[in-house]
C-alpha cells in the first residue's frame, strides 16, 4: 500500500521531467553523433588519398629504380670494355717490363 502511495506521488512529477530530460539529450545525442559520422567520412577520404599518394610514390620509386638499374647495367658493360681494353695494355706493359727485366736478372 505505501508502495502504491508512494507511486502516485512520484509518477506525475517524474514523468515531466524525464521527458524534458530526454527533449534536451535526444537532439544533443543527434548532434554528436552527426559530428562523428562526418569525422569518419573525412577520415575515410584522408585515407583514401593517403592510400592512392602511397601508390603513386611506389610505382615511382619502382620505376625509378628500374631505370637506376638499367643505367647501372649499362654503365658496367661500358666499363667493362674500357677496363678490358686498359687491362689488355696494362699486361702488354708488364709483358714488356718483365720481358726485359727477367733476362738481365738471369
């Protein structure tokens, strides 16, 4: 019975309130949570330019080092004819400095 009693009192005067409580935090809660989506739908495209530079600098890098590699190809082969042809000079010298050294140690 005090249960009862104590209902009655309460209920009329609770009920307005929770209303006006839910009157205020309910478009509150809309608000924030408008905030948020539009943050994560910035985020989102952040990250998908972030994503496409990242591809762009990659195929450049590889590209990059392709062409570093070609060059580097290229330049060996020219260096090694260069090297060759000095190298062949550098033992017809020897040949002809130890040619006439050896015989006049003996």
């Amino acid at each position: 019975m005090a249960l009862a009693a104590l209902v009655v009192l309460v209920v009329p005067t609770a009920v307005p309130v929770v209303l006006e409580a839910l009157t205020v935090a309910v478009p509150v809660a809309l608000v924030v949570l408008t905030a948020v989506l539009e943050a994560m739908a910035a985020l989102t495209a952040v990250v998908l330019v972030v994503t496409v530079v990242l591809a762009v600098l990659t195929a450049a890098a590889l590209v990059a080092l392709v062409a570093l590699t070609e060059a580097l190809a290229a330049g060996k082969s020219l260096t090694d004819r260069k090297s060759s042809s000095a190298d062949d000079r550098t033992l017809k010298l020897l040949e002809r400095v130890t040619g006439a050294l050896i015989p006049r140690w003996i």
